[in-house]
C-alpha cells in the first residue's frame, strides 16, 4: 500500500511456488494485490499468482489468496484477481479449483513442465473447477498490426473439463476500438470513426452496425470452420471519452480424448462506455477440436452492444467451431 494521504497505486501480489513430491498442511499462502491508499482516486493493485506443484500426493487443505486490492471510487475497470494451479507433475494433470479471476496471456504458455512464452499451454489433462468449486479464468489477447494477432490455446493429451459454474473469460480481449474520429477501430473489421456521427460497430463473423455516419462499418473476415482471430475494435465518435470498445478474444482447446463444457467460454464484445457515442467491438473466436464433445454449457462470442447513444453502433457478430 502507498504511503498514507497519496494518490500512488498499489504494488500487485507478486509469486509462490512449491515444488515437492507431497504437499499436506492447513496453512496459509498469500499473494494479495495491494489496497489503495487514502485517495480516492487511487488505484489498487492485481492479486499475483501461486501453483502448487506435487509428484505423488496433493494433501494441503490450507487456504490461498490472490485477491484484487481495493480501488478508488475512479479506479473502473478495478484489479483482477490473481491465478492459483495445482498440477499434478507425474501425470501431468492440471487443476485450476481455488481462487480464480486471474487471467492468461499469449506472452504466457507451458510445455513438457516448463513456462514457455507462445501463448500454447500443454497438460494431459486440464480441469476448470470440480464438483464443488468453480474458477474463473480471463484469457488475454495480443497483436502488433492488423494481420499479426493471437488468443490463447489450451492442449490435452487426455480430456479437457469445464464445470458447472466456472468459466473461460475472454470478453474484450481482442483489438482496441480507436481512440481518435480520424482512425478506424484496430484489427482487420475495425469499425469507421467519424466525427459528430458516431462510430461504426466492429466487424468479424459479419458486418459490424452503422451509425449515423451509414457508412464504412467493420467488415467480416476470417475463417467460418477455423476461427483463430481476435474480434475487431468499434469505430469512435471524437478524441476524447467517446472512443470505440474492444472486440472479443480467441481461444482454442484442442482434446485428443473428450471435452466436457457444462460452464461458460465467452468471447464476447464489449460495450463503449456510457454515455458514448464510439462503436462497440465484435464478437471474438472460439474453437474446440476434440475426439468427443458434450455438456450443456454455453458458447457465447456476441458482438456488443450499442451503448445509451442512438447514434452509436454494435459489434458485428462472432465465429465459433
């Protein structure tokens, strides 16, 4: 935490690591995110990241906290929460069942039990939540143009389960929408920016939204029975607050046994702030390769929508396969 009385930000939980073949006890491991200092304008910090690590036995029935620290009253959107993992080493098993609200990266990845920085992360199996505890988990999107973009990919030599109540996050994630009347939003559908018209809905699975502007709407791109892409950013209204919102993420879970989706995978758009006139984002990309797929869960990748100005313009829709 800052000092008292200052407007500085918070430092973010930092990192806890246990390598062992057994691991038992009732303590406690901590990685919170700072709180806020006085101000109320300051902002509070990102719980940070612990994984547990064991070869023969997983027996601690301690508690783990990564949580957000507390923000300001201007500090929207707030912290996330930080990531917890227990993964079972000899087998290669991933159990993602405490904690949650933290999120993965493309910089990020994990292959043959080591980090890696390509955005793949490899285990024999992989489960999100359980019977009785669900997780919540942000996926992050990352590009450098136009047509150099790329979500996260989970792979399973085994069986990939999402349970009832948890979820793969990956909203807004994709392109920026533009900051700027004069830029269309990023990404190849962004959506057109015209000043004193409001601006155009990103495009992707379909044509984004018109605004009062009636033209240059995002675009579709992309493959229908491959989706891979990031969701294209809305157009904006002017240079200052009325700026586009981002399009949905990507995120492919590839299982050379069964998938099992009984929770959430949303890679939705986002809507511009209220009381904008910017265009919202698309939908993103989810894609699932697997030798059996069941569950009665749900696949969302909506492209956002308008916000409370009539000027304003949705997202165009989403690919999912």
């Amino acid at each position: 935490i800052p000092s008292w009385a200052t407007a500085g930000g918070s430092g973010s939980g930092g990192a806890i690591l246990i390598n062992a073949s057994t691991i038992k006890g009732n303590g406690k491991l901590e990685a919170n995110g700072g709180n806020k200092g006085s101000y109320s304008t300051a902002g509070g910090a990102a719980g940070g990241r612990i994984a547990l690590r064991y070869r023969v036995s997983n027996q601690y029935v301690g508690v783990f906290e990564v949580g957000a620290g507390v923000s300001g009253t201007s500090g929207t959107p707030g912290p996330m929460n930080g990531t917890v993992a227990i993964v079972d080493a000899a087998n290669n098993d991933l159990y993602l069942l405490v904690g949650g609200g933290g999120a993965i990266a493309p910089d990020d990845g994990y292959h043959n039990g080591a980090p890696t920085t390509d955005g793949i992360f490899s285990f024999h199996n992989i489960n999100i939540g359980n019977a009785t505890s669900t997780y919540a988990l942000h996926v992050k999107g990352y590009y450098t143009n136009d047509n150099d973009d790329r979500g996260v990919i989970l792979n399973a030599s085994g069986n990939i389960t999402i349970y009832a109540g948890s979820s793969l996050n990956v909203n807004g994630t994709g392109f920026n929408g533009s900051i700027s009347s004069s830029a269309k939003g990023d990404g190849p559908g962004g959506g057109g920016s015209t000043a004193s018209k409001g601006g155009t809905g990103g495009g992707y699975g379909g044509t984004g939204g018109l605004s009062d502007a009636t033209n240059n709407p995002g675009r579709p791109y992309g493959s229908m029975f491959y989706p891979i892409r990031l969701g294209s950013g809305g157009g904006a209204y002017d240079s200052s607050i009325q700026t586009g919102s981002a399009g949905g993420g990507a995120v492919q879970l590839n299982a050379l046994d069964t998938l099992e989706m009984n929770g959430t995978i949303n890679a939705s758009g986002i809507i511009p702030l209220y009381g904008t006139a910017g265009g919202s984002g698309s939908g993103g990309s989810i894609l699932i390769n697997a030798s059996t797929v069941k569950g009665n869960g749900l696949l969302e990748a909506m492209g956002g929508k308008k916000n409370s100005y009539t000027s304003a313009s949705g997202g165009g829709g989403r690919r999912i396969a």
